[in-house]
C-alpha cells in the first residue's frame, strides 16, 4: 500500500466533552507556543506533498476551534499535488463557517455524531448541540462539502440500543450522507472496550434486521478502511470500520502529525518523529524532505501488531 494519506491535528483543544475522549477537559493543555504555527504546518504538508503525500486531513481535538482554520485552509489548498483536502469535525461550529471553508479549497467533511437523539447526545457530549450539528450537516451539504460522512462510534450501554443505532442508520435513508460505524477502540484511559466495545457485525445484525441484506458495496472516493453499503432507494449509504475486530494494518496508507508537530507512522506507534524541534534548530527542507521519505518507506514496519502503546489519548494525537 502506498502511503499518500497525512492526517494534521491542527489543536488538541476541544468544545465537546465526550465520555470516552476528553470527559474532564483535560486534553487542550499544550502551550500555544508548542502548537504547530500555520506557517510550519504549511511547511510540512509541502515537503510531505513532494514525498507522494496527494491526501490531507485536518483534526483535532476540533479543528474548528483553532482560529484562523480558513486561512490554513486556503494556505494548504494551493499546494501543488494535494488533490484530496478534508475535515474532520464534531460539527458544532460548522454551520457558519462551512461556506468559508469550501470557498478556500475544503473539499469534503466527516462529522463525528454518536447519538442522532438529543437526549443521548447531550449524555455523550456534555452539550445540548445535536440541533447545532445538525446544522452543520445540512449547511455542509448545501455548500458542497461532499460527501458528507457521519462518523458515529457506538459504546455498549450508552449507545447501542436497536433505537440508537437505526436512528444513526436512518440519517443515511433521507440525507446523502454516509453513515459510518466505527468499533470502540481503546485509546485513553477513559475508554474501556474491553467491556464496553460492540463489534460491528452486531451493529450490521441489528440494521439488516430492519432493512433488509444490505449487499450492495457503494465505492468510497478514496480507499479506506470502510465498506460501504446503499439501502433501497436511500439518499445516502451505511459503511462499517471495524478496526478492533479486525486488523488493517496492511492496508493503511496513512501517517499523523500532533498539532505539537509529532510525526507518527501509525496511531499505536511508539515511534514518534519530532519534526516541530526539527523546524526550530533550523533544519533545511532537504534534511526534512530525507527523514519525510525514510519515514514513509519505513511505515510498514510499524503496526498495530507490533506496537508497544495502547493507551494514548485521540483528541491529543488526532482521531
Ligand atoms: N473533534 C473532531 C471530531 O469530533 O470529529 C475530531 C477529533 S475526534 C478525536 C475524531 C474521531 O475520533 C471522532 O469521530 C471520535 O468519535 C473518534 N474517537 C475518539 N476516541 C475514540 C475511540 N476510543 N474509539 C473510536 N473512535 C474514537
């Protein structure tokens, strides 16, 4: 698999406070002179770009709450071979800014929404803003930004119930969004999957229960980890990434930089590369282009297999 795919945490502070993620609002404390400046993430999508980097995905934390996000946006968007531009956001702040963000060069979104009911949203989040999000799927769909992918991971006991989870997989039948069920992984240490994981062949019994065999394969725009599936006359489609009840690391095209510059081969590495120090002694863009291109020829070596991390928290490293 070649690796043309960088995921950039632009922040790890976030407006949510999800019960597996960052429930006490203690991720978001890297000094802001630690964080990434504009200029330098620029730099590296640059030298990355020149490395066979063609896709780029910002994330956080929540992307949008870094200010100036447009800016970057349009910075990145002008870089030679970067053909794929997308965002990963919780969706609250999306509304307004969406036409913003597509008018600088954004091409696609992925919201993260666990609960299409209010009441369980606002258990998950901390926040009353599915109403909010909402919003900003349909303003996101309005202007462009497709398509359009829901992200929903599904908990046991907090989520999971037949009601949740068609209500999740309803959102694909009236709006051209895929709806994407992502396994509980274990990351920090506010996840437990060991109890609290459902594996998504759960999660399809309960949907084909309803709908019917869901057969149809619906391509995705780039490979990923997602199979994707249409219902009958749905405007959208259901896709399943089943990362803890299987293993795709030799599929994995990807590489994630920290929003404090970290470079990781793989999200349980523990092997990292710090490329901010890198940027500050002065190295030069060829120093930086020769470690990029080791990195990518090394990724395969690092896995999920043989990894020595488990815990590690995602609104840090970028989900
Ligand atoms: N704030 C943005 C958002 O909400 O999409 C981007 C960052 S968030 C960490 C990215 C994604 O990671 C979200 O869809 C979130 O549900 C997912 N995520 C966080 N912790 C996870 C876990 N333990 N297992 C699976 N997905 C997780």
């Amino acid at each position: 698999m070649s690796v043309d795919y960088l995921r950039i945490s632009v922040t790890d502070r976030c407006n949510l406070r999800c019960i597996y993620c960052n429930p006490l609002g203690d991720c978001g404390f890297i000094e802001s002179r630690e964080i990434l400046r504009f200029e330098e993430i620029e730099r590296i999508t640059r030298l990355f770009a020149e490395c066979g980097i063609n896709k780029v995905r910002l994330t956080g934390g929540e992307p949008l709450v870094r200010k100036g996000i447009v800016h970057l946006v349009s910075k990145l968007a002008t870089i030679p071979n970067i053909d794929d531009l997308a965002l990963t956001t919780n969706g609250v702040l999306l509304a307004p800014l969406a036409a913003q963000l597509k008018a600088a060069g954004l091409q696609r979104v992925n919201i993260s929404v666990d609960s299409a009911e209010r009441e369980s949203y606002k258990r998950i989040t901390g926040f009353d803003l599915l109403p909010k999000v909402t919003k900003g799927i349909h303003k996101a769909i309005e202007v462009g930004l497709t398509p359009v992918k829901i992200n929903s991971v599904i908990i046991k006991g907090v989520n999971d119930s037949e009601e949740q989870i068609l209500a999740l997989a309803a959102m694909s039948v009236h709006l051209p969004v895929t709806v994407r069920f992502i396994e509980y992984c274990p990351t920090g240490k506010y996840t437990n999957p060991a109890s609290d994981y459902l594996p998504n062949r759960d999660v399809r019994f309960i949907i084909e229960r309803k709908y019917g065999p869901l057969s149809s394969v619906v391509m995705e725009p780039s490979p990923g980890p997602a199979s994707s599936f249409k219902f009958r006359d749905s405007a959208g489609a259901v896709g399943f990434i089943s990362g803890r009840s299987s293993i795709f690391c030799k599929k994995c095209n990807r590489l994630r930089l920290t929003s404090d510059g970290k470079l990781m081969p793989c999200l349980y590495s523990a092997q990292i590369y710090d490329l901010k120090t890198l940027i500050q002694n002065r190295a030069s863009d060829r120093q930086i282009r020769d470690l990029l291109k080791r990195i990518i020829s090394e990724k395969s070596n690092y896995t999920k297999l043989n990894s020595l991390k488990e815990g590690f928290s995602m609104c840090k490293v970028g989900g």
